[in-house]
C-alpha cells in the first residue's frame, strides 16, 4: 500500500494538487478505484481516514483525491 502526493502547475499558473491512497491498481491484482471529492472545510487528505478504514476490507482499493478549486 502507498501513498503519493501530486501538485502540478497548469498554463494559467494554479496548481492543483491530488493525493492517492491504498493499493495501485495493476494487471497481476486489480484494485477498485474510487475518486474522492472531499466536503468542505477539507483537503484531499481527507481520504487519508477511508484509506485507513479500507485496510479493514479484503477488496483492494485504490483512492484519488483531488483538491477543489479554491478550497484544497
């Protein structure tokens, strides 16, 4: 299981950033992959607390996390 952090700048100069939890899907053991859009007031960390309860559950998942505009 991993954890990564992303931030890239677009050509108008934002930078959004996403975040991605649990296991990486792949050919030899596929994972579901949920994208996450959290709530406000919140972040893309926010996923980090469904990361830690999918451990729990023998389903492979594979989160993405994005930050909203004007709010991550």
């Amino acid at each position: 299981d991993t954890r990564s952090y992303h931030t890239f700048t677009l050509p108008d100069s934002r930078t959004p950033s996403d975040a991605t939890y649990g296991s990486p899907p792949s050919l030899k053991a596929p994972a579901t992959i949920i994208l996450c859009c959290h709530g406000f007031p919140s972040s893309r960390i926010e996923a980090a607390f469904i990361d830690f309860k999918s451990k729990q559950i023998p389903t492979p998942l594979h989160m993405i996390s994005i930050d909203r505009p004007g709010v991550g």
